[in-house]
C-alpha cells in the first residue's frame, strides 16, 4: 500500500503513526489554578470571590428580567403581525 493512502486512511481513522489523537488536556497546569484550589488557599480564595460572586449576581437579576420581558414583548409583537398577515392562524403550542 502506498504511503498516501495509508497516511488518508489514518486520518480518516484519527490515528497518525500508530497513536491516537487525544484532546488535550483541559487541567489547570499549576496546583492551586482552577477549581478554586484546595486547602487554605481554595478557602482565602472563596472568602474573597464570594462577595464579587454576590454582586455580580445581584447586578444581572435586574437584567435578565428585563431581557426576559423584553422576548415575551417580541413574542406578543410577532404573533399580532402574523395575525394581521395571517387571521386564521393558531397559536403554535412550544
């Protein structure tokens, strides 16, 4: 078999040389990174992240509920202007 051949038939395989390909490896490269560490550190860490976490989430609340009423407004919108183009339609149930 000639070289190109087996080198497609690998690819297409998902091996290379006799080894598969892998996903990388998505793990923090230092102890500590990541998932908030652990021992003192993952505890000072979640000490001072905690009150940024609080207010950030405070401050998307308003936000979503506004993004939230803003889709049941365009979902109103759009069903008046089939209904204009369209009068016999039926509501589509989700």
């Amino acid at each position: 078999m000639d070289d190109a051949a087996a080198a497609q038939r690998n690819t297409a395989r998902g091996t290379c040389g006799g080894y598969k390909h892998s996903e990388r490896n998505t793990q923090a490269s230092y102890p500590g990174e990541g998932h908030g560490g652990s021992g003192r550190d993952g505890q000072i860490r979640k000490q001072q992240t905690a009150p940024i976490k609080s207010k950030f989430v405070n401050a998307i609340q308003p936000y979503q509920t506004i993004e939230q009423q803003h889709h049941q407004k365009h979902k109103q919108r759009m069903e008046r202007q089939f209904k204009i183009v369209k009068p016999d339609a039926t509501p589509v149930i989700p």
